[in-house]
C-alpha cells in the first residue's frame, strides 16, 4: 500500500495487516477498480505491487520508528513502483494512478513532498 502501498503504506491505526502480500493485494483490488485493469494487466501489475511491498516492510522495520526516515525512503519505493507501473498502464491509467496517489496522499495526512524552506 503500498502502496500501496503504496500505500500501501498506511499509518497508524493498528488494524490493517502490514503483511506485504495482504497490503500488495488490497493495493491491487483497489487499482483494478480505480484503473479498471484488464486481466493480463492484473496479472503484470500483481507482482510489482508486492516487490514494493515487501520493500516497504523493510523500510518499516529497519526505520525503528523514524517516520521522517521512513516516509522518506517510501517515497523512493512510490516513485519506483510508479515507474514499473507505467510501463504497464495505458496514459489513461498512468494520469488516474497519479491521481490515485495524491488523493490517497491526502487521506493520510501526507500531502506529498514539500519544499524545503530553511
């Protein structure tokens, strides 16, 4: 969830599994309904999804609570799963999955990369 997963890669709440094949399955259902995926491409996009997701176990685990860090190093595994994704996704998919992230972004708090002003 991530992302998926992400986000696949939800924050707190303590109910959501973070096993990376539960979280890489709800990222998907959720992505053949937002995307409206074809069956061959379910089947491309299955295996990105839970590489990324498995990815972003580690992060958490190795982040010992860091979420700075953390949702640092989630944004390098977004950009990379975006980047396997779109060569799957039709330009269509690949604009409506941009849009997928930020909203699911904002859902979280997230509200993406913000400038630096130091």
């Amino acid at each position: 969830m991530a992302v998926l997963s992400t986000a696949v890669f939800g924050q707190g709440g303590g109910q959501r599994s973070f096993n990376p094949e539960d979280m890489a399955k709800r990222t998907v259902d959720q992505l053949k309904t937002e995307l409206k995926l074809t069956a061959d491409q379910v089947k491309k996009v299955e295996p990105i999804v839970l590489k990324y997701a498995k990815e972003s176990q580690k992060v958490r685990e190795s982040a010992g609570g860091d979420r700075e860090k953390m949702r640092a190093e989630t944004q390098k595994i977004t950009t990379k799963q975006t980047a396997e994704l779109e060569k799957v996704l039709t330009k269509d998919q690949v604009a409506a999955y941009k849009k997928y992230l930020a909203d699911r972004q904002n859902r979280m708090g997230g509200g993406g990369q913000r400038p630096q002003n130091n």
